[in-house]
C-alpha cells in the first residue's frame, strides 16, 4: 500500500467554499489509470494528477498531468490546471513569479504564476467543431427555442463544448436540463463534446462580459461552478460570430461570471491574441485558494 499527497483547491476566486472544487494528486507515476478514476470518485471532483518529469522527458514540461472524473479521463480540465498551478507554488515546488509547464493529452500547455497569485494558461489554438439545430439545443435543454439568439455550435481550445447564447437571465437561471437528455444529445455530436455551455449578456458584475452556467453531465457533472476549459473556446465562439471584437492592438480580452446558481460564483479572465482571421494565442487566468490537504492509501 502506497500514500499520496492531495489537495482540494477552490478555483477561480479567492475565497473559499466558492468558484470550483478541484482535486490535485502528486504521484510518482506508480497509480493506474483505473486507480486515478477512483480516487477521482472517491473525492468527487474533477482531479489533476501530477508526476514529475526527470531526464529528457523534462526537455518540454516539468510534470505529466492526466485529469478524471470519477466517471472517466477527459483531455483537460481548466479550474483543476489552475490548481495545481497554486498548489505547486504553495508547496514551494514553483517559485513566484514563475511558470510551470504540463504534459497533458491535448499537448503541452504551460502555467505562468504571477506575484498577484493569478494562474494565467495557456490554452491550444480554437478548434470550431460542428454545429447544431437551435431547436434540437432548445429541446436537450429545457428551453423554448426563443430563448436560443445565436447559433449553437461546438468550439474546443483543448477541449469540445457546446456554446449556445441565451437571451435572458431569468431564462440561464431556471434552467434545470434532463441530464440523461442532454448527455445523449451531446453524445452524438461529432468531436467527443464534453459539456454545453450557455450564457446571456445580463451580467451581475457589470465588469463581466457574460454570465454562464455549464453542463457535461456525460462526463458525471451535472453542472460546473466556472468552466475554465471553455473560457478560451467562448472567446473564440464570440470572434467567429460577431459578438466581440479585439481592440487596435489585436487582443480581446474579457471576464466570465459563473456558478451562481449553485451557490459558487466565480470569475474567469480571458485573453486571445488576434492576427487578421486567425486566433495566435488564447491565455485564461483566475485564482485558487487551498481547502484541504491529505493523503491517499491505495
């Protein structure tokens, strides 16, 4: 039986019990695939593993992340990136300033840690995936098809969601989709999408760009408090169909309001460098604070 290190961080705020729960594991590369999706489980978060790369395997990142639900891996979680950033500067494994670089299953990505404790990621280049019916997105949610003011469709920048713009906040908050429903409509999309995500324009921090929820019930959450892997991919979604604009320098830069509605507000800060058509970097960043530390006996 061996012990690992753990962490419960809450991400995209700077207080605690807010924002996004996120699991991190330090382990020495001796955990399972199967044992990492159990220990995912066992703490009902979505988890960051972590193991330090040494020798030419360290030539391009400093630790190899995989990431879990308790259900199975997905390609990149955002709130558990920023974590384990703010967890490895915390334990001092990182110093501050400074930037930490992962291997994870869609590239490596890297982690500037800034003096203000911001964890500010990278993100892949966006991906714009298929599209879907406003009336089929209307049905999988709950919603009337008047609700729907723009034209769903899948954008990844690491990961695939769906992106559909709803027009009022009283209609994002009684929301309260069929979640076999709604995992079986995202099932057959193309591209493995992991969760739908949704917002208005009526914002509660006027500061705040959009106001979002988030639901990958496929992937065993019913909904996520603030949704960092979507974060870039919305600021792609909103270039590509008019709905935000980069400034004379060619960066669009812009903050998410989430959770809410589950009693977990956060916010996300995003930032995408733009070159004539193309999106040449996409950077989102937010806070975390430390909830727990332990171990695991497996």
């Amino acid at each position: 039986m061996s012990a690992y290190e753990y962490a419960v961080l809450d991400s995209f705020t700077r207080r605690r019990f807010a924002g996004n729960p996120a699991g991190v594991v330090l382990h020495d590369g001796t955990l399972t695939g199967a044992q990492m999706q159990l220990i995912a489980g066992e703490l009902g978060l979505e988890t960051a593993f972590l193991m330090p790369l040494a020798g030419t395997e360290a030539d391009n990142a400093d630790y190899r992340a995989a990431y879990y639900t308790g259900t199975r891996r997905i390609p990149l979680c955002g709130h558990d990136t920023v974590a384990a950033a703010v967890l490895l500067a915390h334990t001092t494994r990182l110093s501050v300033p400074g930037t930490v670089r992962f291997a994870t299953d869609v590239g490596d990505l890297s982690v500037e840690m800034t003096e203000e404790g911001t964890a500010i990621m990278e993100q892949a280049r966006p991906q714009h995936g298929a599209s879907a019916s406003a009336d089929d997105v209307a049905d999988a949610l709950g919603l009337t098809r008047e609700e729907i003011v723009g034209p769903p469709q899948v954008v990844s920048t690491g990961t695939p969601f769906l992106f559909a713009p709803i027009r009022t906040r009283a209609a994002l908050d009684a929301l309260r989709p069929d979640g076999a429903r709604l995992a079986a409509f995202l099932d057959v999309l193309p591209g493995r999408v992991n969760g739908a995500y949704v917002w208005t324009q009526e914002t509660t921090d006027p500061a705040a760009l959009v106001h979002a929820r988030c639901f990958a019930p496929g992937v065993g959450l019913p909904e996520d408090p603030v949704t960092g892997s979507a974060s870039g991919a919305l600021g792609a979604y909103l270039l590509r169909h008019g709905l935000a604009r980069p400034d004379a320098d060619g960066m669009l830069s812009f903050m998410t309001e989430q959770g809410h509605a589950m009693g977990r507000p956060g916010h996300a800060q995003v930032r995408l460098e733009v070159t004539g058509e193309d999106v040449t970097r996409v950077q989102v960043g937010g806070h975390a604070v430390l909830v727990a530390q332990g171990r695991f006996w497996v």
